[in-house]
C-alpha cells in the first residue's frame, strides 16, 4: 500500500482553512456588533439632544407667553390706576365746586359805602360810580366774569389781556366787605376811589402763597364810560394788602 503524504497535507490545509473562515466570521460578527452599538447609542444621543432642543423651545415660548401674560396685567392694572386717579381728580374738582357754590351762598352781602359829591365837582354822581363798583365785585363773587370785566375800559381790558386771561386768576375769588373809603375828583370826570375789601380765594390763588382770606385796599380810577353806573374802571394803584 503507497502512502500519499499530500492527501494529508490537502486535509489539514482544509482543515485550516475551515478554523480560519470560522474565525474570520467571528470577528466580521463582533465588528458589526460594535458597529450597530455604536449606531445606536449616536441615535440614542442625537434623539436625546432633540428632545432636549424642543424641551428648551417649549421654555422660551413659555416663558415669553409667561412675561406677555405679566406685562397685559401691568397694563391692566397701571389703566386701573390711572381711571381711580381721574377719578379722584374729577370728585376734588366736584368738591372745590360745591364748596365754592357755598361759599358764595354764605357770602355776606356787600356794603359799599359812597362818601357824597366831591367839592367844586357837583357834576360827580357818587351813586353811580358805586353801581358800577358793585357789580365789578359781585360778578367776580358770583362768577359772572363777562359782567365784571365790562365794567373796565379798553385801557385797562388791554392791560389785564382778554376775559379769559383775566378771570383765570378769578376763579375762586369772592369779595365781600366792599367800603369806599373815599373819593377823589381828578377833573374832565376822572375819579378816583380808594376801596377796602375782603377776598376769599383757594390757596394757590392766593396773593402769597397758601394764602386763602387776604384784606385789600387798592385805589380806582374811573372814568366816564358804558360801565353799570356810567363809570369805568381805568385804572389800579397803591396796592397794599395783609392776610386776613
């Protein structure tokens, strides 16, 4: 019987062959496990940053609707602030007024006292410039602004700027306690009437300020005019005044 040495070299090559293709599929299967590991936790990762991303959306559009919700109610609440302040302006305005009404009520009546005609000037009416001196003051007191202002000449209209410029510095004034204290003739009708009077006014209308009663003595020029009692008032001078 021959021996044939190559039949066994021909078996352990194939013998070897098979371990190493057994061995190679090994490896190929251990390589694409790590592979698919691998894959999988960069999916894993990738889904956990998007989830991420969208949770950190959802706080910024929250948190924006959050401070647009807060600033509404800021807006709410500054509208309702500003309407309660309106409205206590409104019901101080509607106090002043009615405190000005009564007071207007409870004015003492005036008292114009009118010396008698000046000597060597027969042609003076004392009454008349009188007339016309009450009803400068009582349309002040009573507001009557337009009747009081026309009792001044276009002189002294011009001097004081419209009726609204000149009453503006009126509005809560009430004279009382009128005296012509007296009367001096000037010639060509020009008088002169030295008055005292007592006036009421809110404090930041006050000749000094916060001051609300002050007592006055002011000289007027008058003049022959359409005035109530034929008398215009041309003219002030020597102003002096105390609180009262």
């Amino acid at each position: 019987m021959h021996r044939r040495p190559w039949l066994y070299v021909l078996a352990a090559l194939v013998v070897l062959a098979a371990g190493v293709g057994v061995g190679a599929n090994i490896m190929i299967n251990n390589n694409n496990a790590a592979i698919a590991k691998v894959q999988l936790q960069v999916k894993v990762d990738r889904d956990a940053a998007a989830a991420k991303a969208r949770a950190a959306a959802a706080k910024v559009k929250a948190d924006a609707a959050a401070a647009k919700a807060k600033a509404a109610a800021a807006a709410v609440k500054a509208q309702q602030a500003a309407a309660l302040a309106k409205a206590g302006k409104d019901a101080a305005d509607a106090r002043a007024m009615a405190e000005r009404a009564q007071a207007q009520a409870n004015a003492r009546p005036q008292v114009i006292v009118v010396p008698g005609p000046v000597s060597g000037a027969p042609y003076y009416d004392s009454s008349s410039a009188s007339t016309t001196l009450n009803t400068y003051f009582d349309g002040i007191s009573s507001g009557d602004y337009a009747t009081a202002y026309a009792q001044l000449s276009a002189r002294e209209q011009s001097n004081n700027g419209s009726l609204s410029e000149w009453s503006s510095g009126l509005l809560t004034s009430i004279d009382t306690n009128v005296v012509v204290n007296s009367v001096s003739n000037q010639g060509s009708g020009t008088i002169v009437a030295n008055v005292s009077f007592h006036s009421h006014q809110a404090p930041e209308q006050g000749v000094n300020p916060g001051e609300t009663d002050t007592n006055w003595n002011i000289d007027y020029t008058m003049v022959p005019g359409p005035g109530a009692g034929g008398y215009l008032i041309d003219n002030t001078s020597n102003a002096s005044h105390s609180a009262g």
